[in-house]
C-alpha cells in the first residue's frame, strides 16, 4: 500500500473512528486515502478548530484525539492546541503533510520546519525520513501519546513517503507499565498521613488521565479528609462529599484557600503546584508537610519539595495510602469554614448576574453534560459556581489558557458522546476567537448549547486594569461586537439575547429544553469583577474580595 494509505489503515487497526482536520497540498494524498475509508473526517474551518476539536474529544472520553493539517500555515496553525494540549495533558495525534524529502531546506512552497517548530509544545514530534520507517513511527507515536502521562504527539509526513510504496510491519510498544510504588516511600507516607491532625487532598488533572475518580473517592471515604481541587480537576471529587471545598488558588473558594493555608499535610493527587494555584510558592501551605502522587517523576519536587512521593499510576498508588480517620475537630472546623464562605446568589440589581445564571444552568442541566469553556472571567464563574460529577463534564483550557478553546473543544465532545448535552460557556472576547466553527455545528447538525455572557469587554484583563493599573482601561472595550443571536442566526441556529435578571431562568429552560443548537446571549455588567482574587505576589490567604475593594 502507499504511506497515505498506512496512515489510514493504522488508524483504524488501532480503533480511531473520528478525525478532524483541514486539507491542503503536502497532505493530499493522506485525504486522498481517506475518501471511503471506514474513518469518520470533520472538516473544521480552521486548523486549530480541528486541533481543539481533538482535544475536546480526548478530555470527554480518555481517547486519544487525532487531527490533520497541511505543511505550512497549516501545520503553524496547530501549534497552539499542541501547546494547550500539552499543558493539560491530553492524548493527541496530530499528523501533518510536509513537502517532499528532496526539497526540504530548499524553502519550498508552504515549507515550514514543523518539527523543530513543535518540539516544545509536544511530548515528542517526527518528522519521517525513510519510507520504511512510516509503520513503526505511527504506531510509536500513538503508544507515546496514550502511555504513562500522556500528552500531544506529532507526525510530519513529507508528500512523497505518503505517495511511495511501504511494508507494513507491526510494531509491539515495549510497556513500562508504572505499577509498583517504592515500599520505602510508601510507609513513610502512610506514617505521615496517620500522625497528621490536619490533612488536606489537593486533587490535580492526573486523576481524570488515571481514569482513578474511584480510587480517589476511596481514599477520601476511608479518610474524610477535606479536598480542593485544580481547575482541570473538577469534579474529580464527587460534589455530594461533606468535605469537599472546591476549587483552590488565584480565584478558588475562601474555605478552600484558607484550609490549604492551615493543614499540616499536604497530600498532593496527580497536581504539579501551577503558580495560579500556589500564589506565592514560598507561602503556600508553609505548616504542611507534602506527600506527592504522580505518575510523572518530574514534577516531584520541581516548585515544592515532597516528604514522600509515590510515582506510579495513581489507580495503583491510591489504594495504597491508608490513612486513619481525619481528626473530627478539623472536619469540622473545615465544614464551618464551607457554611460560612459559601456562595450567595441574592443579587440585588436588575442586570443578569452571571453566577446565578450559571448556578441555575448547572442545577437545570442533564446530568451527563458536558461544558466546555473559553477563558476568562465566565471560565472562572463556571469553575465556582457550576458543579460536575466527573472531570469529563468540564473542559477548560488549564495550563495555556486558550482563548478560542470552548466552541471547538465542544464540537470534539459532542461528536465523541452524541447521546450527551454538550454546552459551550464563552465571554464575548473569546467566541470571536474561533467563531467561524459554528459553521462545523451547523454542517453536522450538532445540538451545541452556546452560553454568551457579554460584558463588551476583555473582562479579565479590564479587572486587572482596574486592580493593578489604576483603572488605565487599554484595549479591553469590545462594545462594537455583532450581534451574536444575529450572527448565529446566519449558520442557521436559533437563540435569544437576555438583559435582566427577571429574564434568566426562563432563558435557561430555552436553552436546555432546545432540541438543536442554541445561542443564549447574556448581557452582563461591564462593572462585574470575580471574587475572591489573590493578587500577585500574595499568598492564598490574602484574598481580594468584593468587600475589601
């Protein structure tokens, strides 16, 4: 067979079903072998659509994700979902067309060096030299993506090993399964969790590539130990446990910031210490003592030195740790903690407040759904006032921070779970970033819900502008964005623009009672600030809130 038909045949020997891409010259022959293959193709309108789209559908399932592109721009246009993909640590295959060997270096037409372009923001990146290399590489590469921690790999096929004959060859990955945790690290820290009075679970994005919420939620019932959870953990921790406090860090709950601040141990489950979440590193849980569950031996001891550390997979590691029953005055005095901070939604004014909106949608949606967020203030109200069931229900651009990121990342995790609700949460900055994919919702009759909460601003930098550079308002006014009900309207999905309060819960039954895909725009306050914030330089304890301003 051709290299372009390997691609394809490997894909499906290895159970892909669903590609999403952008074709283009240097990867034609590859398109050419998939016109009636058994491989389902989503073309999005823009290769980083389709690099997001990917993503999406990897973080809604634990599959791994796969997207095509052309050399060139195309091939650029990837590098950021490589980048954010990386960052969170999603499996990804990312297969790129390259010109033909002989005129690489030559700067041919769309020649780019994809390869060394990409070996920062992937776990590894190929670029095929040999023809009779192609089998092996392809399936390296998708061991490499899905194994122990997993993250982006890519592939730069030149033009002629896709149009040149090649062997097909089996390759068997050479497992190095981490299932054994090191005895000597393990009693030292099942010693420390059963002298400790007041231990604390800080729950990281590695539970949901683990696929250990069981493992988690078992140790947390032998425990009762209070836990807070990363932005991309979230719902990790089941929302019905007593203990369970929230998200921590730079816009986490005050019980949960707070708690970390006071606990004496630190048991730390598949998280990497990100500055968002520590504040100031060399203040945060100053009292704990740290016990380090990663499947990723790196990340031990890179921002904060660990008393014991168990690198294995965290289903094997988990059951392992025993624990005797959290001291009863620190559970409660945590639980106070929780009542006393809790959230309010008694807002006072007549304009739409986007934490009760979002509260009423998490109360009122299915629930298996799946909601997908851009970046910004509305990406820190769904993490505070939305809950989730399984860190697959919420997707979030963590680690990179992606503008651009919920609308395609939707597009992925409603075509990989069809029978599920799928709702894009974005802020009027972000949707404009990727908005040419509601022409991929509409030509695959997706029933996306889109949620825009449109305070005609870049509101996440405009509340920085007004905390920390003297209310200088540079280039955050977006008050001449379209019409975004409008907008929609031209791809053919229906929606509403909502302005007062009165207005919302009616709104959101429309929503999610909507049998195809629907757009709520929510006009908000321009005013409207996320609270609590930990300034820069601070530590989680020294939380901006609404009534200190």
């Amino acid at each position: 067979m051709t290299g372009a038909q390997m691609v394809i045949d490997i894909l499906v020997k290895q159970g892909v079903t669903d590609v999403f891409g952008y074709p283009g010259g240097a990867i034609m022959p590859i398109y050419d072998a998939l016109y009636g293959a058994p491989l389902k193709h989503y073309l999005t309108r823009h290769e980083q659509g389709a690099g997001f789209a990917a993503v999406g559908y990897a973080r809604s399932t634990g599959k791994l994700g796969v997207c095509f592109a052309t050399s060139g721009p195309g091939a650029t246009n990837l590098v950021t979902s490589l980048a954010d993909a990386m960052m969170d640590s999603v499996p990804l295959l990312a297969i790129t067309g390259q010109v033909p060997t002989a005129a690489i270096g030559s700067d041919a037409f769309q020649e780019v060096d994809v390869l060394g372009m990409s070996l920062s923001c992937t776990k590894h990146s190929f670029m095929v030299e040999r023809v009779e290399d192609l089998a092996e590489v392809l399936q390296q590469a998708m061991h490499l993506a899905t194994s122990g921690r997993p993250g982006p790999v890519l592939v730069d096929i030149p033009k002629d090993i896709q149009q040149g004959q090649v062997p097909y060859t089996p390759w068997l990955a050479d497992t190095q399964d981490c299932d054994v945790c090191s005895m000597q690290e393990l009693d030292a820290a099942n010693t420390l969790l059963n002298n400790a009075k007041r231990p604390i679970a800080y729950v990281g994005g590695g539970v949901q590539s683990a696929d250990a919420q069981d493992e988690l939620m078992a140790f947390l019932a032998r425990t009762q130990m209070p836990a807070v959870s990363t932005l991309k953990a979230l719902g990790s921790v089941l929302p019905e446990y007593e203990y369970e406090l929230g998200m921590l860090g730079m816009h986490g709950t005050k019980a949960a910031n707070l708690a970390v601040q006071e606990c004496d141990l630190l048991v730390c489950i598949g998280a990497r210490f990100d500055d968002r979440v520590t504040g100031n590193l060399a203040k945060f849980a100053a009292k704990a003592q740290v016990i380090h569950l990663d499947i990723d031996a790196a990340e031990v001891g890179k921002r904060k030195p660990a008393a014991a550390s168990l690198i294995a997979d965290l289903k094997v590691s988990l059951p392992q740790l025993e624990g005797s029953l959290t001291a009863e005055e620190w559970r409660e005095h945590v639980s106070q903690m929780k009542r006393d901070y809790a959230w309010r939604y008694d807002y006072p004014g007549e304009k739409v407040f986007a934490p009760y909106l979002l509260n009423k949608l998490s109360r009122d949606m299915p629930k298996q759904t799946v909601v997908c967020c851009d970046v910004g203030q509305h990406q820190m109200w769904v993490a505070q006032h939305m809950k989730f069931d399984h860190p697959s229900n919420h997707l979030s651009s963590g680690g990179a921070g992606t503008m651009g990121f919920g609308l395609p990342a939707a597009i992925g995790a409603q075509i990989a779970r069809p029978q599920d609700t799928v709702i894009t949460v974005s802020g009027d900055g972000s949707i404009m970033m990727n908005i040419q994919e509601l022409a991929t919702i509409r030509r695959n009759n997706l029933p996306i819900k889109i949620v825009i909460l449109d305070n005609q601003r870049l509101g996440m930098v405009r509340q920085w502008q007004e905390l920390f550079f003297a209310g200088r308002y540079s280039e955050t006014n977006l008050s001449d964005n379209p019409d975004f009900v409008q907008l929609a309207a031209v791809f053919g999905i229906p929606g509403q623009t909502i302005t007062h309060a009165s207005e919302v819960d009616e709104a959101i039954d429309n929503l999610v009672s909507s049998e195809g895909p629907y757009i709520l725009h929510a006009c908000i306050d321009d005013k409207e600030n996320v609270w609590p914030l930990v300034p820069p330089g601070a530590a989680n304890d020294e939380m901006i809130t609404e009534n200190t301003q």
